[in-house]
C-alpha cells in the first residue's frame, strides 16, 4: 500500500535514518502535516504525514541542546530511534552518506543543492568521483542544516536573504575530519557573505560565550564605514540555534588558530 494516509505500523530502520535527516534539514516550525518534504517523505515510506511528524518531535528528546534546558519533545520515542540518533550524532559523514543511498532506494528525492558551495568543486574522472560526490553531498547537507538550524537567517546580523548566506565552519573544513567534524551542524554557523569571508580569514571570531569578537585588524581600519560597520556588532552574542549549537571546542579552535588577534 502507497498512499498519503499511509498505513499504522512499526518504523524500520532505514526510515528512522530519512526521518532524521529531515529533523536536521527542516526548521521544526516546519514539522506541519502540510509540510512537502513531511508529505514526500510520508509517501514514500509508507507512514502517515502524522506518523512523520510525530517522530521529527520525537527526536528532540534525543536531542542534547533541546532537552538541555528542561524541553521535552513528544515523549514516546523507542530505543530504535534514540540508538539511530546517538549513532549519527556521533558520525555526520556517515550520516550524509547513508541517507543519500536510503533515498535512491525507497526514491526519495535529494536534498536540494546549495546555491553557493564553500569554495569551487570540479568533479575528476575516474576513482576521486565519488570522494568527491560525498564532499558535495556532504555539503549539501551541511547547509542546509545551517539554514534550518539559524531559521534562514545570519546569526550575526539577522540578515535573511538565502544568496548571501554562507554555511561557514568554525573548524575549517581543510582542518576537520571526515567522520564527525566537516558535516557536523555543530560546527558551523550562518552568516552573511561578508562576515563569512571575514570569519574564514580570522578577522572576527566567536567566543564560546557566543560574543562576537572583532580581530586589531579590524580595529586598525582606517576606513570609518568598514570599521563602524563590524564594530556595531562588536560583543554582541549571536542567535543561538535551539537545536545543534555550536561546539564549545570548535569555537575554541577558532579563537586559537584562526582568529587574528
């Protein structure tokens, strides 16, 4: 049977891993029964659109930054569903990987692509293909977290236009590891091009109290725009996601190794 409605029956496995793919990808204002991605998925796995919305707030009780502050989600997770949470929490590479090939098979469509990737791809012949496919999927992923994560918006300056917004890695990603760092939510933040560009090269930072710090070299400009523009949002804190915040040591790499002091 294949059908919106769907059939009342126990989850398996590899839809458990789609279901939470999509609570990393979809902002939870989102987790509607109207929602296409909550109806797609519903077809294609067989469940109701209830039943799938039913187990995206299920896993914000295994979500450590949403319990973290007292929250509960809806309560009746089963051990299989805490298991794949923790098991991916653990290991985002394999996460992004997985998902990609569940969803060729139960024909789930992908994820959308990025509208701007970190930094140009060129996809080689022969055996670096799908290396290379796994970093542009795991990109894929990786944004598209952020923007569900931040709700869409600079987590900075608020700013809300999806082209110029950058999925940025606090560790950079020729620093990170392949199985729990590059794709790992907690590990980036949203920010506008601006503040992307001046994050990656060390001129602004964000300490693990979330203050946004701004580098001497910012501070040394003798252009007053450019400086009062960064300096109006010197100590502020930024928006902090409710789900997936950024990693107190990724944030300490950053102040060590990356920012200009």
């Amino acid at each position: 049977m294949n059908n919106a409605g769907g059939t009342k029956r126990k989850w398996e496995r590899d839809e458990i891993i789609l279901a939470f793919e999509l609570y990393c990808t979809l902002p939870s204002s989102n987790f509607t029964l109207t929602n296409p991605h909550v109806v797609e998925l519903s077809r294609a796995i067989r469940h109701s659109a209830g039943s799938v919305k039913a187990m995206l707030e299920n896993f914000k009780s295994f979500d450590p930054d949403y319990v973290k502050d007292g929250r509960v989600g809806l309560g009746h997770g089963s051990r299989l569903t805490g298991e794949v949470a923790a098991e991916f929490m653990d290991n985002w590479d394999d996460l992004v990987w997985k998902t990609r090939k569940i969803r060729e098979a139960y024909g789930v469509k992908p994820l959308p692509e990025p509208e701007v990737y970190e930094g140009e791809l060129i996809i080689p012949e022969g055996r670096y293909t799908e290396k290379v496919t796994k970093v542009r999927y795991g990109q894929t992923f990786f944004r598209n977290a952020l923007l569900a994560n931040y709700e869409g918006r600079c987590c900075i300056t608020g700013l809300a236009m999806p082209k110029l917004l950058r999925a940025s890695h606090i560790k950079p990603w020729k620093d990170s590891n392949d199985v729990n760092e590059k794709t790992n939510p907690q590990n980036g933040l949203l920010l506008n091009t601006f503040f992307d560009s001046a994050f990656d090269k060390g001129y602004v930072t964000v300490c693990p109290d979330y203050r946004v710090v701004l580098s001497s070299e910012i501070k040394r400009l003798a252009d007053e725009r450019t400086r009062a523009y960064f300096e109006a949002y010197e100590e502020q804190k930024i928006r902090v996601p409710t789900r997936f915040r950024p990693e107190k040591h990724f944030l300490e790499y950053h102040n060590e190794y990356v920012f200009v002091k």
